[in-house]
C-alpha cells in the first residue's frame, strides 16, 4: 500500500507516468499497476516503510542491477520532491542522486 499512497502522492504534485515503458502486452488500465511494480519503487517503498515518512534528514540507498527505466527516474525525481527526502540509486552504470525533484545525472542518463 505504500507504494500506492506515493504513486498517488506525486501524481497529485503533477506527476505523469511514462507508460511507454511498460513492455508487457496489457491492456490500458493495467499499464500504471504495471510500473508501480518496478524494483525501485518497490525498494524506495520499503524504504519509507522503515524509516518513516517525516524523517527528512534520512536518506534512502537503493540499489539495483539494472539500468533504471525513465518512468522510474521520472517518479523518483518526484518522490524526492513532494517527500523532502534524498534517495540515492544506484544503477548497473551509475549513482543518481534524487533531491529536491532533480537528478545529479541532470537527465542524460
């Protein structure tokens, strides 16, 4: 449920996903479901679960043997800004540091 109460969250800010990386075959309404069950925002999450949503000082390290997907990148931009929390990813080529709604990558990952 947490991950639902975020997607919710940041949808709310403004944020929209990029369906287009789905590559599953479902149907349209599934398409959103189907994002929300990428392993970082399942991670970040689990991240929240444990320490807490208003702890801002703390900062939540994830990391992943994949590259990250734009819609994943796009939504931990926003996570970071709607929560005040920073959120490090760690991907197979490099480390994004999510604060304040922007990436250190400055989007050319």
């Amino acid at each position: 449920e947490k991950i639902k109460e975020l997607y919710d969250c940041i949808k709310l800010a403004g944020f929209k996903p990029i369906t287009s990386f789905v590559l599953k075959n479902v149907k349209e309404d599934m398409l959103e479901k189907e994002l929300c069950g990428h392993s970082e925002k399942l991670a970040i999450a689990f991240g929240f679960l444990k320490t807490g949503m208003d702890l801002k000082s703390e900062e939540i390290v994830v990391y992943k043997n994949l590259r990250v997907c734009g819609d994943c990148h796009e939504a931990t931009k926003w996570i970071s800004k709607v929560t005040g929390r920073t959120i490090k990813v760690r991907d197979s080529r490099r480390w994004h540091h999510f604060q304040g709604g922007q990436c250190s990558c400055c989007d050319s990952w």
